[in-house]
C-alpha cells in the first residue's frame, strides 16, 4: 500500500475582477472521485492544505445538475463523508515528500485564490515533479503551478505537456469575463505545452510523471491512469 498526499486548497473563496468574493472552495468529485479509486486500489490518502485548515467543499459541486442528478449527488456526499481525511488535513509546510509514492491536487475555484501564489506549494510541485514520482493535477488544480516560477519567470513545467480547465469552459460557467484572469491562458504564459479537448469532455493528459485532467469528467479517469503507474 502506498501513501499518497492531497494537496487541498484553504480558501472559501475567489476574488474577481471587480472585488468581489465568489464562495468557493474544492471541488467535491476531483476529490471524491480519486480518493474513490486509489483506497479503491489499496492506497492511503492523506489531505495538506495550507495552513492546515480544513477545506471547504464548494456548495456548488454538491448540487444534483453537476453530478447526473440526485443519486450522483447522494454519491458524492457519501463519498465526502467516507473521505475522513479532509476534516484533519496536515500543514502543507510540514509535509515530506519521501514519505508519499504520488501527489494529486484536486481542483475547484479555490487554488486559484491560494495555491496560485502559494511558495510551499510551488516548491512541492517542482521537488514532486524532478522526483519522478506520479503528480497529478485536475481542473482549476493547475493554477497551483503558476507559483512554480522563479524571479525570471521560469518554470520547470515549462514545455511539458498538460492540461486544465479551459477559457470555453470558464466562459460557459459564467466566470470568462468576471475573472481577473483565466487559468489556461497564465498557463501558456507560463510556457506549458496546453492541450485543450472539448469543453466539459474527459480528457486526459500523461508527459511522464505529470497527468493532468482538464475538467471534473477528468478526475475520475486521471486517477485510474495513476493507479496503474503506481502498479
């Protein structure tokens, strides 16, 4: 059985463009769903955020309309109850890297406010990325790379291929033009090799040890391609 750590938000919300606070948090099935599929697999799941603070689930990821109705939804709430993790997370400055076999970063608005710009983050990233080890990262997780950039603006992520929610996929949300910026184009910025699919499609990305998932329908699948990585 292996270790494999979380690296969850602390925020409860986004500030856009026009100050305002969007309540927010994690994203309840890019948790739910690979924490599903690798204890699933044996492995144990362990929760970081910054901080240390217990994360909040976004109350929109609940809803039946984003889960195929009731019965998903009643799936997911299950799924967050079984997830003990999440409700006694570590201090992601505390955390040791040899001490896990993958890191997985779950997505929602929230790493847009925090892991963004979040060093401890950024150096676990890159450390977990020259590691070797499966990184995992899903959604509006990717956000959490940006803070990988050096004084010059150089990333080691720069030139790997990945994906992430998208702007058409932002845009439909109704964030596109509330946002102060949008996570696929800081991306390209950044220098990563994006490739977008279809909006609200699964589609899943492998460059190595990096598996990133563009969107909610990616996380589950972005999980079973760790699992068989982690054999």
């Amino acid at each position: 059985m292996a270790k494999i750590l979380f690296v969850l938000t602390g925020a409860d919300h986004w500030t856009l463009a026009d100050g305002t606070r969007h309540p927010t948090g994690f994203w309840a099935d890019e948790a739910v769903a690979p924490f599903e599929a690798f204890t699933a697999a044996g492995h144990e799941v362990v929760v970081a955020t910054p901080g240390g603070v217990v994360p909040t689930v976004d109350a929109a990821s609940l809803a039946p309309d984003v889960n195929g109705g009731p019965g998903g939804a009643a799936e997911v709430a299950a799924g967050l109850d079984r997830f003990a993790a999440l409700r006694a997370p570590l201090d992601l400055a505390e955390v040791e890297l040899a001490d896990y076999a993958a890191v997985f970063y779950p997505g929602g608005h929230g790493p847009m406010e925090d892991l963004a710009v979040d060093a401890t983050s950024g150096a676990l990233l890159v450390a977990a990325l020259a590691s070797g080890k499966p990184l995992g990262v899903v959604c509006h997780g990717p956000a959490a790379l940006l803070a990988t950039a050096d004084a010059d603006g150089t990333s080691p992520f720069a030139g790997r291929r990945m994906t992430a929610f998208t702007n058409a996929e932002e845009t439909q949300a109704g964030f596109g033009e509330r946002a102060h910026w949008l996570l696929q184009d800081r991306l390209i910025d950044l220098g990563v090799d994006f490739r977008e699919g279809g909006p609200w499609a699964p589609n899943v990305v492998v460059d190595d040890n990096l598996y990133t998932g563009q969107n909610p329908a990616s996380a589950a699948p972005l999980a079973r391609e760790i699992v068989k990585a982690l054999g």
